[in-house]
C-alpha cells in the first residue's frame, strides 16, 4: 500500500480556509510525513454576509487555536444565548431557545413531565422560565455563574461573525502557521480510476495528490466531477430559494439573543453584532417579490436596511461527499438554511469526522464508507431538525406555511414527532447532532405535548412541586441578576 | 447664668446669600427669640445669573424642610449630574467631572487604582464609564434613586440643581416672610459704629429709619458694605493665580436637548458657562480683561449663544480672593462679601451654605467671643483657599499655548500645596485629600484624569487579586451601570413628570 504523501485543497472562503488551517495544525501536531498545499479560488462572500454557529463551533476554534474573544473583536462577533422564535405559531406568538435545560429531573423522571401537568393544570408560566440560558439571554445577560459549577444549568452561547473580517482573521493565522497556498482557478479535473489524478490550473499547470479535498463551496468544482459525487436536492422539504442579507444600526440595549420571526414567505433573522446588526431574510420568489419581502419586513421589525444583498438558495446534500480520493467538506457538501446557527455547521462536522479517519494509505475505501455513513446520519438529523420547525408552524392561511406543515417527513422525523406525542420521550439516534434538550425546546416551543405522562409524577404532591417550581424561579432570578450584561461583557473584553 | 445678648439680627442685603441666610436664620434659630430683619433695596440689582449648584446644596433644604418638587417647579430648575468641560486639555477634548462616586471603593483603595492596573493591562474603557452621572448625562437622561425599587446594589445617584437664583431668592423671601423674618425695605447710606468699639449699631437708610441690631451680616454682595467698607476687614488677591476678573452674562431660549449638566468651555481668554434651566439657558463669558476687552469678549459670547438672547448682556466685575476676615467685631459676612471664587466648579452657593452652617454652629449668646470668630475665621479661610487650589488646577495642567491667556496659566507658578498635592497624584494615583476638604479623591481623579493627568502608579492592593477577577469585578460594575442606565428616562421627561414649572420650554 502507498503512503499517503500529498493533499491538496481547493477551497474559497471559510469553507477553504479553515479546512487547510485544519489540516495544517493536524500534520504538524502529529508531525505527519504530508505535504500539503491550498489552492485559493476567488471569494464568493457578498457584503454583509456573517456567520451564525451554534456553540459547539467553539471546538472548531479549538481545533485551530484561535483565541475566542479575539477572534470576536477581528471578525466583529458577538455572543448569542438563546434564539427568540416569533410569529411561529401565528403573529404575536413567541418562545425562547437557550443553549440550556430547563428544570430539574426529580425522581428521575424529566422536569418536562412536571412542568406540562402543571401547565396542564393551568400553570401560566413557559417551559423556558426555568432555564437559566433563556432568563439570561432574555435579561440581556453574559452568562457567568456565581459559583463554579452552578446546579443545574450549562448554558453557553453561539455566536455570529462578520464573514469577511471572520476568514480574513482565520487565513492570516492560517499563512502565519505557515500554509502553503497560492490564490488560482481550476481549469479542468483529470480522472483515473483512483478518482481525481490531477487538476489542471488556470495557468494551465498541472497539480497532483494523493487526496483532493473539495471546500469550494457551493460550487463543488471537484466533487461534482465525480461520477457518484452527485447532488440530492432536499428543496421539496426546504421552500426556502433566496436569502437576503441586510444591514441595520447596532441595537441598544444590546440583545443577548438572535430572533427568527416566521412572515407571509418565509423567515426573519436579526442578529446583534459588535458594530451593527445583521438581518437575513429566508424566502421563497414563489410567495413574494423580494422588493415586497423588503419592505414588509423592514415595517415588521421597525428597521431600517441597509445594503440587502439577495442569493439564490437551494437545500442539498452530497449522499457520497468522500468519493475515491475527493472529500467534500462544507457547502460542497450539504446546504442548509441558518435557520438554527447552522453556518458552517457541516464543515465542522465533516472536519471532526476526517480528523478521525484520516488516512494514512492512498487506498481509502474503508475511511470512505465509514465517513460517509456518518455525514450522512448527521446532516440528515440536523436536516430533521430543521424541518421539525416548518413541519410543526401554526401559520395557517399562508400558502407557504401550510405546505410546509401538509408535507410529508422523513421516517425519522416522524418517529420522533410520534414518539414525544405518544409518550413525551426524546428519540436518541446515533449520530444526532442536536442534543435531547435542544429537541425537547423545539417541541415544547412548538407546542407539541403528549396527554401521556409519567406515572411517577403524581409521588409529588401539587404543593410541594410548586413550591420546587418557585425555589427553581428563585435560583434562576438570583443566579442571572448576578451576571454582567453581555453589552458591558463585550465592552470590556473585546 | 447665661443671658441672650443678641436678640436682634440684620441681615444687610437681599440677593440669593442674604435670602439663604434669613431662611436658615428663621427655620433654625426661630423668630420667637430673635428679631431678623432683612434690608434690602429694588434700586440694587442682584447678580445671580442663573445658577448651577453642587450636591451639598440638598443639605441645606432638607434643613429647611423644603419640598423638593416644588422648589424644583417654582425656580425654573433643571437636575445637574455634574460638568462638562470642553477644551481645557486642548481644543477639541472635553472630560466630564461627575457628582458621585466612579466605580466601587474595594478592599479598602479606590475604584481609579484598579481601573488604573486594569487599563495597564490593556483594558479599552474610559474610566468615566463606570460612573453612573457621567453616562446618564451624556445620554440626556437623569433619576432619582431614592425611590427604585429592588435592593440597593448600587450608590444612589448623585446630583444638584441649575435654578434661576433670583426666583431662588423670591421663593426663600416667602419662606423667611412666613417665619417672621422683616424685610425692610431701602437703600442703605450710614453705617454706625460705636466710636469705642468699633462696633456696627445700626444701618441709616436713605428714609432716615435706622436699623439697629445686635449682630450684623453683611450679604451685600462684592461691595462688602460693612464688612470692608466699614470695618476694613482686608482682602487676599488671588489673581495672579485666577486671573479671571470679569463675567458677562446673558440669557438665551432654550435650544436641543434639556442637558442634565453644565457645561465650561474653554475660551480664549477664560471660559464660558452654559447652564440650562426649564424656560432658558443660562450663559455667561467669564475672562481676564488684561486678555481680551470687555466688547470682544461679549462679542465672543453673543456669537457663540445656541438659543436667540432673551436679554441684553451684562458684565460683573470682580477680583478672585478672600476677605481676610469674614467675621469681624459684630459683622459676619456671606456671600460674596467674604471672597469671590470664579463659578468653574459651581462653589459660590455652596459657600454661602457653608458660611450659614457655620454660623449657625457658632451662633453666639452672650457676645462676641474672639477666640471663637478667630477659628470661624480659620475655617472659612481653609474652605476658600482648598476650592481655590482645586480651581488652578483646572487652569495649570492644561496642555494649551494658543492663546496668550492659556500660555500664562499654564506657566504661572502656583501654591506650595497644591504642587505637593499634584505631584503626590502623579505619584500614587490619589491625593489623600484630607477628610474636610470639599473636593474629594474623585473629583481629582476626574479632573486631572480627564485632563490628561495621569498617575505613574496606582494603590499595590488593586495588584492583590487575580486578572480575571479583576476584569469580573469590573464588568460587573460597569454592567450594573448599564442596566440603571438602561431603565433611566430623560432628563426632561423626568421633570414634565414630577417637577414642571408652568414655563418649561422643552415640548
């Protein structure tokens, strides 16, 4: 067998950047025999694009060494602790989604069950007021805890970034560790039958190796090459074709959490940044001019836009990203909607899996089919995720929600959907991205409940739960009082 | 036994001090056991000029149990948080000097210290950023916090008045009226003295109707009837450290937002005040005339009003300094008979206060003891001449050379004491201002900080914590701020609410 001796990534953007910078620190750390090169390709980032990731991206800033609060004060970031959801349920409806639980399991039975008798019997409060996450984000608050290893709560935070100061930062760190990369075009993708034996380059020089990795983006200039590399569209689930994104003035107070208002043809996304405010507009040309989209929006949300720069946009995934010695990583991958911090979600998650799998041998079939099992499993849960949202809308009477709420959903969504209605459990599958509380939030949020409860609540008499309900309210208060605001956090750290 | 000699006061003088004195006289000392007449002429104008006050003035009508509403309402006033001063370091800075503490005192050293090693550390904020005044008067916003609701994590917020001083004086007048205070009408044209003694025994009006009285205070303004004219009590000049020594004052319409502070910029040759109130906003040019002429420095003011002149101009005159004694035989003087300290830091009220406090502390039974005015002698002295050092600072560290004016203060040579006091700041980061002294370590810390004088060192006890304690403590000061901040509203939607006199211009 052949030792693997040479990779090439050809890749833009975030998508490119990262994935070499990625690389880079994984052969030196473990002083691997490969050489590495990264060929550039022209930017396709608009004016005003940004990045909004859940906070499991920290682990990919981990990966790459990057200094978080740095690298927020560079790319203009800011923290999020939660995502409001509006008008999901019909205009003046709304929850709050924390990177946190709710409540407490007493007797091992989840908080859950208590809180939907109590709320059952007429308890006014959300599922959400019991999460310290979703206080905090709501008070405007950088979550702190007073003391170390509070009781109950992990709450943390995602965060957004500018996305052209963002990957600015990322390839100076990147060229300063030593990458070796020239900016170029690909010209044409010559094949073997190990897959890609060469890449012809706008220069007309030829470059080869033993593994490409294709981070071009939504292009998948090498992958797309490739005869079982083909694209699945998932655009009958999303109806989501344009986004637009717009700038407004920075917030005061400054929120401590985005907000994702459903309308007429699609969605609304505000989200607070450290020098402005970042509106992105999901939608669908098929309900609604984007001129008229623009002006409605900007009325609903009472602000005004700056700059909107509209795209094309269309679900997809790569059922094969790995094919031979080709692996597509992010957007070349699978597309999503950010509708939940999903920015560069699949290029984290792609990036987790190849550090793992790795090859040491040109010959990589096996690496292949574990990681394509994997990617596959994954997207299709963060897929899931997503579609719950649509699937589960009260928005009747506009045509664009009510086909999303009559559509039909994959076997695993539904399972999971049954499940919790039948039952109030999570379903747990391998390769969830999405935790149970995430998904529990989801569908508290959207109103989903069971009439099955646990048998096991009723050992706790009605006076007693609601006086742990108010020592829970109690904590929560205290604990987020203590905590500084995330506008003065940010104004003394980045 | 005791007997009470002094049974009859005449307050000589019917401006803002010679009111402030009868109201105090009337509410403590009562006119069961004492006559107090007042005496004052409509032929002498008063110079009250619209006047901007500091925090201690609220000890003074709690004294005289004054409702704060109304009181608000009925002199026109507005809230002040504290100062503004543009242009003193160079043209085109300002920094403002708030009432009120900056941060949180920890373990036992001032806020400035850890804010001082924090911002070594590269920490990014002004420290003005963590007092409360100073955010709440750049945003236009002002409370009370008297009344807030939840626990007091946090210091009140500190803050005193701008108020039309004439209306000050009328709604004092009713005050006294009610109480029994006399005022007596006429224009002063004797003074008797014992030909022994020396004493005063009666003031001659121009009726003819004398005034006879056991204990003279003399509130007749920079004159200093009886005080200097009469008993030749002397006068330290301080000029040539405050070269100032002529103002000119005109009002104008209110004009942008109801500011929740004065303001002092620097000028060519002194420097102008701007101080708003609820129906106009009070100006005024105050300068050196070996500088500038009294017509271009009055030209310099008109041009540089932001609200058409609702008067003619007018210019006082003045010579910054003390008297030598403001008590003397039967005549003490209050006011600006005892000194005059140019209105930098708002202290001419102020003063007045505390004169009547001590007055009242040492308010005589039996006679005149020597040894007693000797110490109220002492005592006024020290307040003068700590307010005075204060004032110079303001002028001796500013980096300015434009001007003639600013190249001489900035090179003059100043008190022994106050060298010390700079140079011990420069040194420490704090002043140790003794515990009497007005102006404490954060209105130093204010002024020089904001002047761009900065500390060497700071207190070894901020380095006794940990840098990211440090940065916590620190945020959570600055968010606490922010939140009080947060739920303030404006300035002049606060005095629409509570407070508005019937002429509030703000709509």
């Amino acid at each position: 067998m052949n030792a693997l001796k040479r990779i090439v990534v050809v890749g833009r953007d975030a998508d490119g950047w990262i994935t070499a910078f990625m690389l880079q620190k994984t052969i030196a750390a473990h002083k691997l025999d490969i050489e590495l090169e990264f060929l550039e390709l022209p930017s396709d980032v608009n004016d005003g694009d940004f990045f909004s990731v859940q906070p499991s991206h920290r682990l990919l800033h981990d990966m790459l060494g990057a200094k978080e609060q740095t690298l927020l004060r560079l790319s203009g970031g800011m923290y999020s602790f939660g995502q409001r959801y509006n008008n999901w349920f019909g205009n003046g409806s709304s929850y709050m989604q924390s990177f946190d639980r709710s409540g407490v399991d007493f007797n091992q039975v989840p908080f859950y069950h208590y809180w939907q008798k109590a709320a059952n019997s007429g308890l006014k409060l959300p599922f959400e007021a019991f999460n310290v996450g979703a206080a905090a984000a709501l008070a405007g608050r950088y979550v702190v805890f007073e003391q170390v290893g509070s009781t109950f709560s992990h709450a943390s935070s995602g965060y957004q970034f500018e996305a052209r100061a963002y990957i600015a930062t990322i390839a100076k760190a990147a060229i300063a560790a030593g990458l070796k990369h020239r900016a170029t075009g690909i010209h044409q993708v010559k094949q073997s039958d190990l897959g890609i034996s060469a890449l012809v380059l706008s220069d007309g020089s030829e470059v080869t190796a033993d593994l490409f990795i294709d981070a071009s983006g939504y292009e998948a200039l090498l992958i797309n090459q490739l005869a079982s590399g083909a694209v699945e569209s998932w655009a009958s689930a999303f109806p989501v074709d344009r986004l637009i994104v717009a700038s407004a003035p920075k917030l005061t107070p400054l929120p401590a959490f985005n907000q994702i208002s459903a309308f007429k043809a699609g969605w609304v996304g505000i989200y607070p940044l450290l020098n402005k405010t970042t509106i992105n507009i999901a939608c669908s040309s098929k309900h609604g001019k984007t001129s008229d989209v623009l002006e409605r929006v900007s009325a609903s949300i009472g602000m005004k836009l700056f700059n909107p720069v509209e795209t094309l946009f269309a679900a997809n995934h790569r059922p094969n990203p790995w094919v031979k010695n080709c692996i597509a990583l992010g957007s070349a991958a699978t597309n999503l909607e950010p509708l939940d911090g999903t920015h560069l979600l699949s290029l984290h998650l792609g990036l987790s899996a190849l550090r793992g799998l790795l090859p040491q041998y040109t010959d990589c079939a096996a690496e292949a089919a574990i990681f394509n099992r994997s990617m596959n499993k994954q997207m299709e849960s963060v897929r899931d995720y997503l579609l719950a949202r649509y699937k589960l809308n009260k928005r009747f009477g506009d045509a664009f929600w009510d086909a999303a709420r009559a559509q039909t959903v994959p076997d695993t969504l539904a399972y999971r959907i049954d499940l919790f209605k039948s039952r109030g459990v999570i379903a747990q599958m391998e390769d969830d991205v999405f935790i149970p509380e995430d998904w529990l939030a989801l569908f508290v949020g959207n109103q989903l409940s069971t009439s099955n409860l646990d048998a096991l609540i009723d050992k706790i008499p009605d006076d007693e739960l609601m006086s742990k309900f108010q020592q829970l309210l109690t904590y929560i208060k205290t604990e987020v009082e203590k905590m500084p605001l995330l506008q003065s956090y940010t104004e003394m750290t980045l | 036994m005791n007997k009470n000699t002094i049974r009859k006061v005449v307050i000589v003088g019917g401006g803002t001090a010679g009111w402030m004195t009868a109201a105090a006289l009337s509410k403590v000392m009562g006119c069961q056991n004492y006559d107090i007449t007042l005496v004052e002429s409509d032929q002498i104008g008063t110079v009250g000029v619209g006047e901007a006050t500091i925090p201690m003035i609220m000890f003074f009508n709690k004294v005289l149990e004054i409702n704060e509403f109304e009181f608000v309402r009925e002199t026109n006033a507005t809230f002040k948080l504290g100062i503004e001063f543009v242009n003193w370091k160079n043209i085109g800075s300002s920094y403002f000097h708030p009432f009120g503490l900056m941060g949180v005192d920890m373990d036992g050293v001032t806020f400035s210290h850890f804010w001082q090693r924090w911002k070594n550390e590269g920490g990014n904020l002004d420290f003005s950023k963590f007092n409360i005044e100073t955010e709440a008067a750049l945003s236009c916003k002002f409370m009370k916090t008297d009344h807030e609701r939840g626990p007091a994590i946090l210091p009140p917020i500190n803050y005193a008045y701008h108020f039309d001083a004439g209306l000050y004086a009328a709604y004092l007048k009713k005050y006294s009226e009610k109480r029994g205070v006399i005022r007596q009408e006429g224009k002063i044209t004797q003074v008797k003295q014992n030909p022994t003694t020396g004493y005063i025994e009666s003031v001659v009006l121009e009726s003819g109707v004398e005034v006879k009285g056991d204990f003279f205070i003399d509130c007749s303004g920079f004159r200093g009837l009886l005080i200097e004219e009469t008993l030749k009590a002397g006068y330290h000049d301080w000029s040539h450290w405050l070269p100032v020594n002529r103002a000119v004052a005109v009002p104008c319409e209110s004009a942008g937002e109801l500011l929740p502070y004065t303001r002092a910029t620097a000028q060519e040759a002194g420097w102008q005040w701007r101080i708003p109130l609820q129906h106009r906003t009070g100006n005024g040019y105050v300068f050196c005339n070996n500088f500038i002429s009294e017509d271009e420095a009055t030209s310099k003011l008109m041009s540089r009003l932001d609200g058409a002149p609702r008067a003619e101009p007018r210019v006082l005159k003045f010579v910054t300094g003390a008297r030598k004694k403001c008590w003397d035989k039967n005549c003490l003087a209050i006011g600006l008979a005892s000194g005059f300290l140019e209105p930098l830091e708002s202290t001419s009220i102020h003063l007045v206060q505390v004169t009547i406090a001590k007055l009242l502390t040492m308010f005589p039974r039996d006679g005149f003891n020597e040894l007693l005015i000797k110490r109220f002698n002492d005592e006024m002295h020290w307040e003068y001449d700590d307010i005075k050092d204060f004032l110079i600072a303001h002028y001796k560290i500013t980096e300015r050379e434009d001007t003639e004016f600013w190249r001489y203060v900035k090179n003059m040579p100043i008190p022994d004491r106050l060298q010390e006091k700079l140079d011990t700041f420069r040194a420490r980061g704090e002043m140790m201002v003794p515990l009497n002294e007005l102006f404490k370590e954060n209105s130093w810390f204010s002024v020089l900080a904001g002047q761009g004088f900065m500390p060497e060192a700071y207190h070894p006890v901020a380095d006794s914590i940990s840098d990211d304690e440090l940065r916590l403590r620190l945020t959570k000061i600055r968010s606490g701020i922010q939140n009080r901040l947060n739920s303030m509203p404006k300035h002049a939607d606060f005095i629409r609410d509570n407070c508005a006199s019937a002429m509030m211009k703000h709509a």
